[in-house]
C-alpha cells in the first residue's frame, strides 16, 4: 500500500552532496542561504568540494557521501 510521504517543514534536514559533477563553495553559496533562508538545516556531504577531474571527487568519496545522506 502507498503512503505518502510528508513534506519538508523548516527544522527539518536538507543534505547535498556531488554525485557527479563538482561543485564549487562560491557556486553552492546561493543554494545553501536559500534553503537556510526558508528554515531548513543544510547538510553538506563530507567531500562536498572535493574535485577529481570534473567529478566531485572519486567515486568512493561521492558514494560515501550520499550513503551518509542517506
């Protein structure tokens, strides 16, 4: 049986973290004051501006991340 799943209210925790593509502090900046702005707790991955060529870090980094996220 569905159940629904019920929406963010300030308070709650939002994570980002790189799958894929890097990200910069300076690009992100905008993004993390927003989501502050509107009441949520931002949570950064742990390699958030890591950078292995254009990912955001290795593999194991982005996937240790979003399993911590998660």
């Amino acid at each position: 049986m569905y159940q629904a799943i019920p929406p963010l209210v300030p308070g709650d925790k939002i994570g980002l973290c790189c799958t894929a593509r890097y990200v910069t502090q300076e690009a992100l900046q905008p993004c993390i004051e927003t989501l502050s702005r509107w009441g949520y707790q931002v949570v950064l991955g742990k390699h958030m501006y890591a950078r292995d060529r254009q990912f955001g870090g290795t593999d194991k980094q982005r996937a240790e991340d979003l399993q911590l996220l998660l």
